[in-house]
C-alpha cells in the first residue's frame, strides 16, 4: 500500500491540521506495516507557484507520479483567508494534468485518478458546517470539487471547527476530530 501524507499548515508544532492528520497516518501504520508512506510538508519544502514551463513538461512532475501511485492520500491542511494554503493551492496546480490526472471528452471532463482514498484533516477557526457561514467556506467546497474533478468519489474531510472560539472548543473539536481521523483510516481496506 502506498500511502502520501502532505501537510500544509504554516502553524509549525501548534497546528491543529498536522496533529489530526498525524493520527491518521499513525493508525494507517499500525494496520499496514508494510506500507510505503511518503511524507511532504508542503511549507518546510514548497512547491513553486505553477509555470508554463512545469505545465508544458508534465511528464517531470514528481507531484503527479506522487499521486497517482498513492492508495491513500492524507492531507493536513488549515483553512487560512476562507480558502486552503497557498501551499496546498501549489500541490493541487501540479497534479490536475489534461491526460494525467483528468482527460477531456465530448460530454465533458472524466476524472483518471479513481480507486484511492484521500482523507483530508481541514482545521478551521471559526464554525461553518451546518451555519449560513458554510456559503464562504471555499477550503471545504473547493477540495470536494477538486477531487471529485479529478474521479476521486472517496473523499472524507475531517474538519475541526470553531478552533478560535475559545480553547475549550479548540480542544474539543481537536480531540473529536483526531478521533474520527483514526476512524476514518481504520476503515481503509489492505490495497493489494
Ligand atoms: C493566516 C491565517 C488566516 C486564517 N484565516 C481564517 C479564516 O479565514 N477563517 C477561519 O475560520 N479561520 C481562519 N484562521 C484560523 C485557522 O483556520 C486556524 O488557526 C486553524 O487551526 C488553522 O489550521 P492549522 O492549525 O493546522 O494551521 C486563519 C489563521 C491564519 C494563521
């Protein structure tokens, strides 16, 4: 099994989304000794911001190859300015490539990147889910549509909310999240 864990969160050791994502990719371990988890923190070792260039030579991309090879992909990503890390915007540009990763066909685009699982932790400050406040949530809208773009339809965000209400929330919501991360990645089958 081939496991990709990214993390994005600009927080360092107090980010939430690295701690939940974290707890996943423990528990994937621990069920699947014999994986191979590749690690990338998308702030300590960034990507460019996408070029002509990168996109012309889409046979180079590492982050594509990454992808692609990938069972299970394990996101840590923290909602920053109503949207995702500019770092994860920078993966996200690498890995949506025409005849890759999605291919054009006369009824419209086809996603090519099916059969993983992708578990995203998305930490937030403020509460959304279930509140008018859902309509300015672009990081959740936006990662579901982008993979479901791309064929992925097992997508789970794991999302704690409410992370600056106060630290009774934040701990809350941390604990319940991690809780559902190692849940979610215990769910994962054994991929041949
Ligand atoms: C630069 C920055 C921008 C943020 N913007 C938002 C925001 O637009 N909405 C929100 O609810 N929380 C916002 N927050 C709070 C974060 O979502 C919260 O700190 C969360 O824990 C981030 O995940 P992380 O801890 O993994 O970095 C922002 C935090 C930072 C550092």
């Amino acid at each position: 099994m081939n496991i990709l864990h990214l993390d994005s969160s600009i927080q360092g050791a107090s980010s939430a989304s690295r701690t939940i994502a974290a707890a996943a990719v423990e528990q994937l371990r621990a069920d699947h000794l014999d994986a191979t988890i590749t690690y990338r923190d998308l702030v300590a070792d960034p990507i460019a911001p996408l070029t002509l260039e990168a996109l012309a030579d889409p046979d180079a991309n590492r982050e594509v190859a990454e992808f692609l090879a990938a069972d299970v992909v394990v996101i840590g990503a923290g909602m920053y300015n109503f949207a995702i890390p500019s770092q994860l915007k920078s993966w996200i540009d690498r890995i949506i490539v025409a005849g890759r990763t999605f291919r054009y066909e006369p009824t419209g685009p086809v996603g090519l990147a099916g059969g993983k699982r992708v578990l995203v932790a998305l930490a937030k400050g403020g509460v959304y889910r279930d509140t008018p406040a859902a309509a300015i949530d672009h990081a959740e809208s936006y990662l579901r549509d982008i993979f479901r773009f791309l064929g992925v339809d097992d997508l789970e965000i794991i999302a704690a909310e409410g992370l600056k209400v106060s630290d009774t929330v934040r701990d809350a919501a941390i604990a319940q999240a991690i809780g559902r991360a190692r849940e979610a990645a215990a769910s994962v089958p054994a991929f041949a």
